[in-house]
C-alpha cells in the first residue's frame, strides 16, 4: 500500500510504501532528508502529515496539482493551432497578407533568442541535475515562456516567408520550425505530469524534451542558411578537404564570369538572390538568372548597356534610399567592383570569355586580376603562378 507525502523542504509531492514508515527517506527533486511518517488515523484519508512541518499540521493532498498548469498548457497549444490553421487557410504560400501581418511578420528575427535561449539551456539542466533533480522547478519554468515566445515567433515566421521564399530550405525551416511549440507544448505538459507523480518514469517528458531539441536546432539551422548564406555541411567539407585543386589554374585562364563576376555575386547579393531565397522574384546566382526581370519587370543585367541594368541602377543610389542594394547594413561593392561590373555587362554579359582574350585595358586588367585573386584566396583556391 502507498501513501503520499510531501517534502519539509520543497513541498514536493510524491508517493512512498507505507512499510518504508519511520525510515529516513530522500526527496527526489531537492535530495533533502527526513524521516518518513505514516499519516495519523485520526486524520481524514485526503490528508497526510509533512514530516517537519509546524506542530505536525497535516497538509491536504492534491489529487492533481498540475492539472490547471497542464490545462492551461493545453489551451495554449490549441490556441497555436487554431491560428495557425486559419493561416494557412486564409493567406496560403504566394499570398499577401494585410500590411498589419506583413509588419508582424518582420518581427520574426526579434522573437528568435527568448526560445532559443531558453529551450536549449533546458536540455543540460534536466540531465545533469543528479538523482535528485535539482534543476526540476528551473526547467518547468523555461517551459512556460519557451512555449510563449515560439508560439509568437512561429506565427511572426509565417507571415515573414509569404513572399520570396520558396525553396527546400525554406520548407525545413519552416515546417520545423512550426513545430517546435507543438513538441515544446507536449513537454511542458508531460513534465507537469511527471512533476505531480515523481515515481514516474523521467522518459515520459525527456523524450519530447529532446525532440523539442532536435527542431529548435534544426529550424536554427536552415533559418541561418536561408539569412546568412552560410551551408555548415558544405563549410566542413570545405575544411577538411583543403585548398580545392580545381582552383589551381593560372588567372588568366579563367573566365571573367567565373573568376570574378560570380564570387561578387555570391558574397554580396546571393545570400538574398540565389537558389536557396529569391527576395522579390530574383535570382543573381547565374547569368541567365541575371537576364530575368524580377518583380519590378525590369532585368537585372541588360547586356551591353549597363546604365539601363536595373542591378547597377540599383547600386548606384544613395545608401539610405530604399532602393538601394544591397541594403546599407550589407557588405557594399567596393569601387573596384562596381567598375569590373559595369564593364562586364557593357561588353555583353559573357559568361565564356578567358581573362587573357577579354581585351582588357591595363587599368582594367590590373582591377579584374585583383579581385580574381581575392576571390580565389576567399573561396581557398590554390594560385597557380603563370
């Protein structure tokens, strides 16, 4: 037979054999010690005695303490998906939302650390909490606003990625990182649960604890590739395979496009313009991309006329006009680049044209060979001397 008693120190609840009465026993979440009691006949059944408490005054029994908490929980998870299926049924991908969600939408990379701060520290703090659990409270209160704040940035996440994101990387982020208040949810519910009968097994919200883990870290992960550019597997592969061979080839070899056009591309405008984001329908990450014409109707690169190129229009506006890229809290194109630029698209946009056969003037030259050197260094291409 067991019975329920609580913890002098922590008050937490839990339940014990009734045999084990007059041993010294441990609290499971605070590792106090103290001398197990059996309740008093003359108490009512709903009522155990808390061994140090005052005067032994008896302390009734929850049958259920967590139950507001899970419940509240529970309404909360609900809630999120309510919104989020009236989302999708209302402004479906492709779609413009009102301009109110449209603002909502940008505070997306602002509702980003509270949840990421707090679930990720949670993991470390459950596990090496020792047998007694000593981080249990902390835990179960990062729960709370982790569950809040992703909720928010979930719902700011979908409406930011409405428009111009519609790449693989994009679905994984998104579809985890709308999942990470439904597992955050299921754990904070299970560790309730788990709080109320500590004779539970720790697995019961261990489990979502790290499933929430895996998605948080998941959506952290192709949200940074689809921000910054920045493709981890590639950088380690890159890393450990060295200085890449197919770069040791003499510069003048090389195409235009490819020795410098291309790396331009890829550090200042492909981050929001190539394969993996297209910010207003363009993509930078080719040349026949290039050619395209984006949401404003108007190409990119029109070649042999770089003043009518909506790119170099674009570049050449004032760092604080709207319209000007890339966006004044980007990397800029250096002077150099701009005129290697230019002078590539007025003389046709080529993309097959060897360095050595493109006809350079000696300034011209010396500009292109510069940042084809640079680029390659970047890229950890090995010079090769002619």
């Amino acid at each position: 037979m067991t019975m329920r008693i609580y913890c002098p120190a922590c008050r937490t609840p839990f339940d014990v054999d009734d045999s084990l009465a007059g041993e010294k026993g441990m609290c499971p979440s605070c590792e106090n010690k103290f001398t197990i009691r059996r309740p008093e006949s003359s108490l009512p059944p709903a009522a155990t005695l808390v061994p140090g408490s005052i005067a032994g005054a008896p302390l009734p029994v929850e049958e259920n303490p967590c139950a507001l908490a899970a419940t509240l929980a529970v309404v909360v998870m609900a809630a999120y998906g309510g919104a989020m299926i009236w989302a999708f049924t209302a402004y479906p991908q492709g779609s413009t939302p009102p301009r109110l969600f449209q603002v909502g939408g940008m505070f997306h990379p602002v509702l980003l650390p509270p949840p990421f701060g707090m679930l990720l520290p949670a993991l470390p703090l459950d596990f090496f909490g020792g047998r007694g659990r000593v981080h249990s409270g902390a835990v179960t209160w990062l729960l709370w606003p982790s569950l809040l704040s992703s909720v928010a940035a979930a719902l700011a996440g979908y409406f930011l990625g409405l428009k111009g994101y519609n790449t693989p990387n994009f679905q994984w982020h998104m579809w985890s990182g709308l999942a990470v208040p439904v597992v955050t949810g299921i754990t904070l519910v299970t560790k309730l649960i788990h709080d109320s009968k500590p004779t539970m097994a720790t697995g019961i919200y261990r489990l979502p604890l790290l499933a929430t883990t895996a998605a948080i870290t998941m959506a952290g992960h192709f949200g940074g590739e689809i921000s910054h550019g920045f493709d981890l597997p590639k950088q380690i592969q890159s890393l450990l395979n060295g200085p890449s061979k197919a770069g040791n080839v003499p510069l003048e070899e090389r195409t235009v496009y490819d020795a410098v056009i291309a790396p331009l591309m890829a550090a200042k405008c492909n981050t929001c313009h190539g394969d993996k984001k297209q910010k207003g329908d363009l993509r930078l990450d080719t040349v026949t991309a290039m050619l395209k014409a984006g949401e404003s109707g108007k190409a990119s690169v029109v070649p042999g006329k770089s003043a009518e190129s909506e790119s170099i229009k674009r570049i050449e506006l004032a760092p604080d006009d709207d319209d000007h890229m890339p966006p004044k809290d980007k990397d800029q194109l250096t002077a150099d680049e701009i005129a290697v630029l230019k002078w590539w698209i007025d003389t046709g946009a080529k993309e097959d044209v060897k360095i050595k056969d493109a006809g350079l003037a000696p300034d011209m030259k010396a500009r292109v060979i510069k940042l084809a050197s640079a680029a390659a260094v970047a890229n950890g291409f090995v010079i090769a001397q002619d």
